[in-house]
C-alpha cells in the first residue's frame, strides 16, 4: 500500500508527457514593492467623499478584455445609513492587475454613497452594465477581502454554483493555480454573493459569468512584510497565472 501511495505521488507531479509540472516563479519582489505603493496612494482617500466634479469610482481600461476585474468595497461605503469599512488591498491588487496584466477594472475610489455590492440604483453599476455590454468579457472577479480570523484562504461566492455555471472550468482553472501557489484552504459560498443586490447577480442577470472573491486579508496585507507579503506574491501569482490561461472555450487549450 505504501508503495502505491508513494508512487501515486510521484506520478503526480510529472504529466502523461513525462515532463515536470513544476514552473518557474514569475511575480518578482519590485512588483510587490509596487503593489504596497499602490496601496498607500489608494487609501488615502478610501474614506473621503469625492471632490467636486469628481466621481467616487474609476474605471481603467485595459487592452485584455477577456477578463473584468470590479472592486466594490475597495473604499468604505454607505449601507443603511451606516459607513462600512473598506476591503482593505483590494482597489490596490485591481490596479496592480490593470498594470502588470493590462484587463480593465472598476473600482471605488472614493467613499461610496450606495454599496455597489448591496444596491443596484446607483452610477458604480449603471457604469458597470456600460462597461460588460461593451467589452462582453468572458469573466467578471468581484474583489472582496475577509476578516484574518476566518479559516478559508479563499471564498468563491457563485450564488450556489449558478454564476458559474455556463463557465466552470474556469472555477476549476482558479481553484488548480491557487492550489498550486499555496491557497489550499478554499470555501464556496460562505458568502454565496446571492442575499443583496451585490456585482456577482448584477452582472449574472445580464448573462455574464461572475465570481466574487473573498480573500482572506492575511493574503492582502503586503505591507505587513515577510510572511505577509509572501502570501500576497503567491495570491498573485495564481490570479495572473489563471488570467494568462482563459480561453473562451477549454477545447481551445
Ligand atoms: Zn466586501
């Protein structure tokens, strides 16, 4: 039996071609470097309203358009009359991912007047049904970060499958090159994106694929340093990983 195991498991790590699945590291110190100041100029307004004549969210295209990346808690944000704190790291990765990936994403920019993720009568979203009728990309990743209590790395809210749906090979894709990259925890539909009127039905309801992610904010914490900030690389590095890899059709690949 240990025999079978052992050799179960040298098996998988080489493909049917005989070759070794291992690849070379591709995100570099320097880029995490770029992504902590990234961070530092995005919160500094995350929790102030916009100026006169400016709009409380941005949108950066990109030349990429497979892939629609939206950070809807990327500033704190009005729910019920109350302020809510932002996901923290998540405008920040959004940009980082406009830059080192060139794919368009919408983010908040400054305090949010209606919750994109909870309200649909709002500009963020009204942008947002403009900008996926336009581009028709093939995924839409909703950004969101989650308490560092939470034992999950990940969380994919697919509204119980449903705004996967049309497209789960790509749910299977990211799940693998997290996996690969030391995200093993993963949950599904711990928040399953379907209670509000949040971006991931928002954007199912026009018949777009959509994921909202649920990072654990160990895993958006580069600044921390260290430990931190190698989470951070290894979150990265699958997203930039699983973006490279998106074709419209698997028989493509
Ligand atoms: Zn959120």
């Amino acid at each position: 039996m240990k025999v079978v195991l052992t050799l179960m498991a040298v098996f998988s790590i080489i493909n049917c071609n005989g070759q070794n699945n291992l690849e070379k590291a591709i995100v570099t110190p320097s880029q995490i470097d770029t992504l902590i100041f990234l961070e530092k100029q995005f919160s500094k307004n995350d929790s102030t309203p916009p100026p006169q004549n400016e709009k409380w969210y941005r949108f950066l295209p990109g030349k990429n358009n497979k892939v629609l990346v939206t950070a809807a808690h990327a500033t704190s944000q009005m729910r019920e009359g109350a302020i809510k704190r932002p996901d923290g790291g998540t405008g920040s990765l959004a940009l980082w991912l406009n830059k080192y990936r060139n794919i368009p994403v919408l983010v908040t920019s400054y305090m949010s007047p209606s919750d994109p993720n909870y309200y649909d009568d709002n500009e963020f979203k009204d942008s947002l049904s403009k900008i996926i009728s336009e581009l028709k990309p093939i995924l839409i990743i909703d950004l969101h970060g989650s308490h560092p209590f939470r034992p999950y790395d990940v969380d994919f809210g697919t509204m119980k499958g449903r705004s996967m749906s049309k497209r789960k090979y790509l749910l299977d894709s990211l799940t693998l090159e997290l996996r690969q990259n030391g995200l093993t925890n993963l949950s599904l539909d711990y928040f399953s994106a379907s209670t509000n009127q949040t971006i991931t039905k928002f954007v199912w309801n026009k018949g777009y694929s959509c994921i909202q992610l649920e990072i654990n904010s160990n895993y958006l914490s580069a600044d921390e340093g260290n430990i931190y900030a190698q989470k951070t690389a290894q979150l990265l590095q699958a997203l930039i990983r699983f973006i490279d890899d998106i074709h419209p059709n698997p028989r493509h690949k």
